[in-house]
C-alpha cells in the first residue's frame, strides 16, 4: 500500500480524505453506518457563536446533478458544542475540525477564542462566506480587505493551525486566497458552494424561502477544479479542495490540481460510504501509478 499520510499546516492527516461542513453533522451520526477512525478527519456542521434557528422552509431543492441548500447554518452555537458535543468526539482517532461561522469579526473573534481551548480540536475551518451584518450582508470572502480583516483578527486569538474557507463567488478567488496568506491564514480550503437559484414554473415562485441559495454536488466540480487551479498557482499555503466530489476519481483530480487533502460534501447524502471508498481508491489509484506516497500527486496535472 502507499502512503496516504498528508500534512496541513503542521497537522498530520492518515489519508487526505475529510467531510465537508455541513453534509456531515457532528459526525456521530454516521458512526454506525463508516468508520470514522478511517478518515483522515472530519469536519462538523457550521458553527456560530450564538445558536441559530436556520431559514425557513423549504431550503433544499434538488437540480440535475447537484443540489442547492439555505439552511441558514442552523446550529446550536459554539458553548453548546464545547459542552454537548466535544465530549463525544474527543475521543475518536482521527482529526476533527470545528467550521467556525459569524456575522460579524467579533464573533469570529470569540468563537474562536473558545475553540482554542479544546484540546482534541486541532485547527479550526473559518467560513468567511457568511454575510457580514455590518458591511449590508456582503460576505467577509468577497472582498480581499474585509477577507483579511477577519482571518487577521482571529489569528491574533486563535494559536493553532487556521484553515479559511473560500467562496467561489468572486472575481478572483486568487486574490481572496492571497489576502488570507498575508493576514496569517495556515491553509485555505475551497470551493463553498455556488450562488444559485430554482424556480417552479408551474406556481411561478422561487423554490426556495431565500430565493438563491448555495449549489453543491457534482455539477460545480469543474468549477471547484478550476478555482484549486488557480489558487495553488497563487499562495504558498497549503489547499483543502472540495466541491462535486463523488468518487475517487474526482478526488484525485482535485489532487492533481493542487489540493493537498480533499472534502467529501453532497456525495455523502447519496452514499454514507463513499468517503471509504474514496480512500480505497486513491489508494488503488497511486498503486497503479507506482506512486509511494499521496503527496506525488499533488499539483502533479501536466500542463
């Protein structure tokens, strides 16, 4: 077998395969169907300081390959999670990373600050995809200066190992990737979801409460590959691809664009298994490339 071991930002992973935020709860929940000591982490649902009620109904729509959500990073914040929660996760063999959201730098800044205290938590996914309540709703990753703002303010609380999550829905994702390097940020992780929408033709109405929503699932993968490019021709941080993962083919795509570990989102809700077979076939796939270890593939695309 080659080695699947790969390293972000000083964090050792036993194979490069993690779940995406939000697609996979706390992670408990699919304790009975894989198991979780096998991936390489795991990655918990949107957590904000304050508990969050979501949107309102309906806030999924299915659209040909793929889905669009607006849940609304519905969650019961984060002392609920340090209280309820990390008890039952602290304990598992593998890496388990905390989604940290806000609407505003202060509550990034104090989540956080909470977060840094846990010791099974070994560095956090900041979201800065979220609506900035005091820029008129503009998300903290659309714009570099206000990218950097809140990755530096959180850097300047949080001492472990920082991964910032990008949005796709910007001019140049390079140079929102750039701003967090400078601003401190360990790693960055990307794509968030897509701005889309679904109408129903019939009732002439939006399908969704919000309107838009965020598009996932195997039509934005392209995108997804296309963003990872770009970025890893752009920082020097290591990069976290995800976005129409589905089989370990399109794993090992977003590897050959750069990606140094890869998150397993929509896929999930089709197959609770397929994050193990995702590592099977990474694992398959570098045996019959002769490659020793995972990291021969990483930014290897021949152009």
């Amino acid at each position: 077998m080659a080695d699947l071991k790969t390293n972000i930002a000083g964090v050792e992973f036993k194979n490069p395969v993690l779940t995406a935020s939000g697609t996979f709860g706390y992670g408990v929940e699919f304790a009975d169907l894989i198991d979780l000591n096998r991936l390489g982490g795991f990655i918990v649902k949107g957590t904000t300081l304050h508990p969050r009620e979501g949107n309102a109904y309906p806030r999924l729509a299915e659209t040909p390959s793929g889905m669009i959500n607006a849940v609304g990073l519905q969650n019961k914040g984060v002392q609920y999670f340090i209280d309820h929660i990390y008890p039952k996760l602290k304990d598992y063999d593998t890496n388990v990373i905390v989604n940290l959201s806000g609407s505003c730098v202060d509550d990034y800044v104090t989540g956080a600050e909470m977060l840094n205290l846990l010791d099974k938590i070994p560095c956090i996914e900041l979201n800065i995809s979220c609506p900035n309540v005091k820029a008129g709703g503009m998300g903290f990753g659309t714009q570099p200066k206000m990218a950097e703002e809140v990755v530096s303010k959180v850097r300047s609380v949080y001492n472990k190992p920082l991964i910032v999550k990008l949005t796709p829905n910007v001019t140049s994702i390079a140079e929102i990737a750039k701003a967090v390097e400078a601003a401190g940020a360990d790693s960055v992780s990307l794509i968030n979801t897509v701005l889309a929408m679904a109408v129903d033709a019939e009732k002439q109405r939006p399908v969704l409460s919000t309107v838009t929503g965020g598009m996932s699932g195997a039509a934005v993968k392209p995108i997804a590959l296309r963003c990872v490019w770009q970025v890893y021709n752009a920082v020097q941080i290591p990069i976290v691809g995800l976005g129409g993962i589905m089989n370990a083919t399109d794993a090992i795509e977003m590897m050959l664009c750069g990606a140094r570990a890869i998150e397993v989102g929509t896929a999930n809700f089709i197959d609770p298994t397929i994050t193990m077979k995702i590592i099977d076939g990474i694992d398959d796939y570098l045996e019959r490339h002769g490659c020793k270890n995972v990291s021969e593939i990483v930014g290897a695309l021949k152009i």
